[in-house]
C-alpha cells in the first residue's frame, strides 16, 4: 500500500510556524499536487513526507505505517528535486543507477532496472552521454529514471519543470502524466503553477499560509470554489471578482449593486442562507461568462485596455469606470482592437457569490 495520512501536522521554525495544523489523506495510486503562492508552505510539507524536514507535532503515515521518526532512505519514497543534481563526471546509467549501487545492490539487477527506467523515459540512446551533453527535458528526465530505478511506493515532485522553458514544460507535463498511467503509484507533486495543477492532478490541494483552503479535483475547485482565494487562484486567466453591495434579498435570490459600476445591479440566485441588506459582498464571474451585448442578463460597459489575441480565443483586458479591471473571454474574435468600449452582459446563473470574509454564499 503506498497511501499517505496526516492527521494535524506542524512545523514551526523557533517561534515562526510555517504549516499549521494539516489533515489529509492520499489514496494508493493517487496523483495529488500541492498547489499554492510562494511561502505557502507546500515545499515544507513535501520535505517533511520525505523526512528531510522534522514533523514540530502531527503524525504522517505512509502504507498505514507511523514515518515521523523514520530514516528517508526507508519510507519507501524518491524525490525529484527543481534542480537535476546529476554527478556531471558520470554517464546517465551511472547517474541513473548510483542509489542502487550505493545499497549495494547486484550490477545484474542494476542494468535491469536503469533499462526499464530508460525504456520508459525513452533514454536508451543517451545512456552513455554525460549531463552537459543533454538538455534540459533530458536531463529532468534524468533525473525522474533515478527515481523510478529505485522502485519507491511514493513519488515526490519538487517544482520539478520551473528550469525548463514554456514548450518542455508543455512537453514534460505529457511525459509525468503518462509516467504515472503507466507505473500507477502513487505521486505527490508540488508546483506554484495552477496551470500544471489543473492538467496533472487527479486530487489539487490548495494552500495558503500553512493551511489548507480547499481539496478537490481540478474541474470541481474550478467550478465549485469554496471561497475568494480559491476563485482567484484556480483558472487562467483568474476569475473576475467585483465588489457589490446586496440591495434586496428574499426568494431565493438577492440583487446587488456593483460599488465600481455606477448603479448597475445584477440578481444572483443563492440556495442556501441569503446575505442582509447592505452587506457588502464578493461578485465573481469567470471570463468566459460575459456573454455579447444583447444577449441578456445585467449589461455593463467597460473600456478596453489591451486586447491578446492567441488564435480562436482572445482575452480582453478591460476597466470599469473606476479602473477596476476585468478580463472577458471572447471566441474568434478580432473586432475589439480599435474600440474604446465595449459592453458585455453578465450571466447571473454562472456568477459566484462570496461574503465579507471571502467565503463562498451558494
């Protein structure tokens, strides 16, 4: 079993805590990604599954076994580090096979495993070239066989594609994706990109200062985000979140007026407890549900800014009357360049609403 569970895990660094109280569990086979701003404490916690960094209070379990006090080189894990750490004077069999051979395993089994390792990362014709002869894809890849030769229940990723640049990352995003189907074990990735987030996981846990804000998979933190943070961090562009107060409340519904445009008030159906009257709250709408002029819903006109055009999507980057900005999302679109303003339609059926602390209201 490579399952893991922590149950109220902390570190504290003297008098400064960094993780705050932790609960989660990671099923066997489970491709999870730790997701979160810098300084959140997601490398922290990765470090302490490994054993690189000391548990402060908690308890972690890998395979159902206590592992606070454990050696790392028995908890049954590899990790894969940001940085390649490749010996530059040894060939990539021997980078690939050196923990084996440092255990003192036997040279036959050594060439078996760093071959399969090798078939899977497709680096048989460079097992005899040196690291500075590779690039940077190669030598992550590298660096993964060195995990995989030493058959761990559990793999750790390290922001391990922040070297490499847009199109290997891209291509390396496939490549871990495609690892894991095939060694079906379990991985537990870290990175501060949403987007690798969205694309890897089968499980995505945010962070933010030490805790956690929301556990689930990637299209239900999108659609279903529990409060502001969440909304803000989850998609790309970042959902649109504009400040409104509640102007009447009662069937099921309430109507807001948004504080930077003008009078403009939209209705927002709520199924469950209905903010007073004069609260102020969080309206959030993702750029691709601002519809067209005249296509219903509340209108709002906004002036353009900069409009990206990345072939059948454009964004427009766009500003209230009081500067606030707005994304909106427009498919095969190419008249927004040369105009001034525009005016889009909020649909108030996808819109999100959050209270004055930043939770969600559904």
């Amino acid at each position: 079993m490579s399952s893991l569970k922590l149950t109220g895990v902390r570190k504290s660094y003297g008098s400064v805590e960094v993780i705050k109280g932790v609960d989660l569990e990671i099923r066997s086979k489970e491709f999870v990604v730790f997701v979160g701003p810098s300084g959140c404490g997601k490398s922290t916690l990765l470090r302490m599954i490994a054993g690189l960094e000391h548990i402060t209070a908690g308890e972690l379990e890998i395979g159902g076994k206590r592992m606070n006090d454990v050696d790392p080189s028995k908890r049954g894990i590899a990790m894969v580090f940001q940085s390649y750490a490749l010996y530059p004077h040894m060939s990539v069999r021997e980078n690939m096979g050196f923990a084996l051979r440092f255990a003192g395993v036997a040279k036959a089994q050594i060439a078996r495993q760093v071959e399969e390792a090798a078939r899977i990362l497709a680096l048989e014709p460079l097992l005899e070239r040196i690291p500075k002869e590779l690039s940077g894809g190669q030598r992550q890849r590298v660096a993964i066989g060195r995990a995989i030769v030493r058959n761990p229940e559990v793999f750790l990723f390290d922001e391990p594609l922040s070297n490499l640049d847009a199109e290997l990352r891209v291509h390396m995003r496939i490549e871990i994706a495609r690892l894991h189907k095939e060694l079906k074990t379990t991985i537990v990735y870290v990175t501060h990109d949403q987007v690798e987030a969205m694309t890897l996981a089968d499980t995505i846990v945010v962070l933010r200062d030490g805790l956690i804000e929301q556990v689930g998979r990637p299209l239900e933190l999108y659609d279903d985000p529990a409060n502001v943070f969440v909304a803000g961090f989850i998609g790309s562009p970042k959902m649109n979140l504009m400040e409104a107060t509640v102007t009447a409340a009662g069937n099921g519904a309430v109507t807001l007026e948004l504080t930077h445009q003008g009078k403009t008030q939209v209705s927002v159906p709520v199924g469950g407890s209905v903010p007073a009257v004069g609260q102020k709250v969080t309206l959030g709408v993702r750029p691709e549900h601002f519809a067209l002029e005249g296509s219903g819903g509340t209108e709002m006109t906004v002036n353009v800014d900069v409009v990206e055009h990345l072939g059948a999507t454009s964004y427009i980057y766009a500003n209230t009357k009081s500067g606030e900005q707005i994304i909106i999302e427009r498919q095969e679109s190419r008249q927004e360049d040369d105009r001034d303003a525009i005016t889009v339609s909020i649909d108030p059926t996808k819109a999100f609403l959050f209270d004055g602390k930043g939770q969600r209201i559904r």
